[in-house]
C-alpha cells in the first residue's frame, strides 16, 4: 500500500536510504553508499508538502519511499528508494506511479529525474518504465542548475543523465 509520509516516518526513511545505498558497493560506488540520507528536517520538509510518498507493509511500516519536487514545471522524482530486503517486488514502480498521478493532478504534464546512466537499477531500470534520456539543450534554467549541483557534489564521477517522462501514460 502506497500513502503519504508521517512525521513518525522520517527515521525509518533514513534507514531505508542507508540500506539500499548499499548495493552501489558491489558496483565500486562506495561514496556513494556512505552518503548521508536528507536529515529529519529537510525529509519534513517533503512530508508536510505532501511530496512524500511511502509503501508500506502489512503493518504499516515504510519499506520504501519517493520524494517529489517541482522542477521547471514538471512533476521531478528527487529520490526513490527500496529497502534492499523489498526489493524486486514493484514497490518502486508503484510509488513512481503515485508521484506520476501527483504530477498530472498538479497539472503538470511530465516527471522528470536524474539518475545514473550505468547503475542497472537507475537509467535501465526507469527506461523500462517509459522514461527517455533528456538531453541537455532541452534542460530548463532549475534542471540544468540541479544537475550542475549534483556535478558539484561529485556525482558526475560516473555517468549521469536527466530523464523524462509524460504524466500522462501514452496510450
């Protein structure tokens, strides 16, 4: 089940962030499994926006999130993430339909997000789920400066891409 996020939800989406950055080991990406999740603050932030989406078990405890933000007028999925003992079950494909119901809601008419080309589970795996590369001549002025800002953080050490996708699924 797919529901927005509590303030009760924070810590454990800091534990699932923590959990599932630990595949990029197995792939030579150790800082970035080091890198700190969003604090309770800025994961807040998302929350009472009402741009934070969890899935949930059974008992409903997270075992995944997406955080959304509004990036040159479209829907962007600033951070999706599965805890790694969840993993291969949809959950991510789920809560990326949620924020894709948001974003046509809001009247946006695309989702956006930036990924790494290479990683199995970023670029391939939203390209099977109808997302295209962005090129950056069709970047807007707030994407163009979100993707110059992940370069300073030093995420362009491996290949980066900005995607998109329409809010509305073709038919």
């Amino acid at each position: 089940m797919i529901r927005l996020a509590h303030a009760d939800d924070l810590l454990i989406l800091q534990e699932i962030e923590r959990a599932a950055g630990q595949a990029f080991r197995a792939l030579g990406m150790d800082s970035i499994a080091d890198d700190e999740p969003l604090s309770i603050d800025e994961l807040n932030s998302y929350a009472t926006a009402g741009r934070a989406w969890v899935s949930v078990d059974g008992l409903d405890y997270p075992v995944a999130y997406l955080l959304a933000d509004i990036v040159d007028g479209a829907g962007h999925v600033e951070q999706v993430s599965v805890h790694p003992d969840q993993a291969h079950q949809g959950l991510g494909r789920e809560l990326l339909h949620a924020a894709r119901v948001w974003t046509r809601g809001h009247g946006m008419q695309r989702q956006t997000l930036s990924t790494f080309r290479d990683v199995p589970w970023n670029a391939p795996y939203y390209r099977r789920l109808g997302f295209d590369v962005l090129d950056a001549g069709s970047w807007g002025p707030q994407l163009a400066h979100l993707m110059e800002h992940e370069a300073e953080l030093g995420l362009t050490r491996w290949p980066r891409v900005a995607m998109w996708r329409p809010a509305v699924p073709p038919k």
